[in-house]
C-alpha cells in the first residue's frame, strides 16, 4: 500500500468517431472511501469506468491507480483492481460455491482448500454463506448481484470498480449490497461505483461525482454537491405561534417572496435569495413581532437535480 490516493483521473477523455463520451474529467478518489459516479444514461459513466478498468484504452488522460499508472503497468494495475460490469452473468450449470473457487483458483489464490476457505469468506461478506449450495440459475436477481461482487473481491482489490451493481434491486438487496460495500470501505478498500439513481448512492456513498454529456459538473459529498446544482429558489415553511394571516400579509411585501399561503399557524412560501438574504428575513420577521416556532427550507430533491440534469439545464 502507498501514500497515494486510490484513484487519481487526469483530463480523461474518450471518444468514439467524432461523439464525445467522456469530455476532459479530473477527480480524485482517496483511499477507504466509496465514490458514486451519478449521471443519467449516456453521461459517460461506463465508458469511464472501462477506462478505468483497463479495459479500453482512452483517447488521452493520465489515470493512477495506487500510484500505478494504469497505461503503464496494465498487468500491476489489474491486480490490485476488481471491475463488476453492469449484469454481468453467472453460469448456470455451477453452484454459487463453485462459481467463486473457480475464480479463486483463476488468481491462484493457493491450494483448493485455501481457494475455497476465500469463497466462503467471500459469501459471508455479501450475506450469502447460506447460498454457497444454491445453484447460480436459482438465485434471484439480488443474490447473483451480491454473488457477482463475491467474485469481484476474491483478490483482495485495493480499488473496485462497480457498475451499476444495484440495477433493478429490491430495496431489502440494495441495502444488503450498501452494507457489503460500507464493509469493505472500513476493511480499507477503495470503491467507485455508479449509477443513475442518485438517492440510491447517497445512502451508499461518501462522496458523490455527478456526470452529463461527458463532463464532470460537480462533486463532494451529497450535501456539497446538492448546494452546488440545487435551485437557487427554496421553499420555505414557517410555523408562528398566532396571527399566521397577518404574518403572511408581511411575507407578500417583501423581497424574493412569492406564493405565500398558510394554514392555521404554518405559513409556505417561495424564496429567491441567499442564505444570507433567508437569515435576513428571518430575523426581520422576528423583529416585526411574530412569534416564530420553526423556519424550515425544503431543500432541492436530488430527483430534481438529476432530471434538470438530464434535460440539460445544468451545463
């Protein structure tokens, strides 16, 4: 292990004829942490992740990992990765233990039974030691997603790069799957993964890249990233211990208000400043004498983010 951080992606680009899939992108990845890379489709998350997996050479861009630049030193740098691509398949005719000792034994991980002690302990990570006779055909959609990650740890990965892995999940699996990867993080593993759920991966993730049409917009954690392309305009509710109408009447006259309704005590309303400008009113709502119990902005959904997004109105 090195003092460098897990990933490092310099101007990455990649194109196919003359479309652009991944247009000049920097980020930095440290180790421990689980990255989400968010975007709806076609913002170039899979051909970032390819890129990433040495899978496909990229059209220019410097990208380490662990130090090891992976243009370099391909073969170093696929011994330290695990790549789970979007659906990957699972053989029916193989039990799930077999199907991982059959890996194991592909990165001569030692004896049989060493390679097998590795498939169980592998299971037991994802929730599925009680699977390890379960044939690969029987397994729900959850199970060979998780089965599928089995496999992608088996090497002990320092970095590990999941594609879309909680794609059509039940809520029950992709908390097993959130689990599973928060685990390995803490184990001190590096995990990037992606998808076009953005909720999804805030749960998940420590830090959160948001892509579209190739580019990177923003990033950080979920919090940082929703200041960053959330709305300018919040809605607030305010709840006054008495005499809501007349407060109402107030918010109308001032400025960046609008849309102002109330209902028994709590008062709603549109805002157009800034934090600065909320605190103002705020205390100004205070100073004119109302009585105010709760202030409360409703921030922007990161289902609104990803459709704005998604529709191009953050560029």
């Amino acid at each position: 292990m090195t003092s460098d951080p897990a990933i490092k992606v310099r101007d990455l680009r990649v194109d196919y004829g003359n479309f652009v899939a991944v247009d000049d992108i920097s980020f930095t990845v440290p180790k421990g942490e689980v990255l989400g890379l968010v975007g709806p489709n076609g913002a170039g998350k899979t051909s970032t992740f390819r890129v990433l997996a040495t899978l496909m050479e990229p059209t220019y861009g410097e990208i380490r990992v662990a130090g090891i630049d992976i243009s370099e030193e391909v073969q170093a740098a696929r011994r330290i990765l695990g790549y789970m691509p979007d659906l990957a398949p699972v053989p029916s005719d193989l039990k799930a233990r077999e199907f991982l000792n059959f890996h194991a034994q592909s990165h001569s991980l030692g004896s049989r039974a060493q390679c097998l002690e590795r498939a169980d302990e592998c299971l037991a990570t994802v929730n599925l030691e009680d699977k390890h006779n379960a044939w690969c055909r029987a397994l729900s959609r959850g199970e060979t997603q998780r089965l599928v990650l089995a496999k992608t740890m088996l090497h002990h990965p320092q970095v590990l790069i999941l594609d879309e892995p909680a794609s059509g999940l039940d809520p029950f699996s992709r908390r097993e799957l959130r689990l599973a990867l928060q685990n390995l993080a803490r184990q001190g593993a590096t995990v990037i993964v992606s998808s076009h759920i953005l909720t999804e991966l805030t749960e998940m993730c420590s830090s959160i890249c948001i892509m579209n049409q190739g580019r990177l917009l923003a990033s950080g954690s979920a919090e940082e990233v929703r200041r960053k392309l959330g709305r300018s305009e919040h809605q607030l509710t305010i709840t006054v211990l008495q005499n809501a109408s007349e407060a109402a009447d107030w918010l109308r006259l001032k400025t960046g208000v609008h849309d102002v309704s109330h209902t028994d005590n709590k008062i709603t309303c549109g805002f157009t400043g800034n934090d600065e400008e909320q605190t103002a009113l705020l205390a100004a709502l205070v100073t004119a004498g109302y009585s105010v119990k709760t202030f409360e902005e409703q921030a922007t959904s990161f289902e609104d983010i990803l459709v704005e997004v998604a529709e191009g109105n953050r560029n």
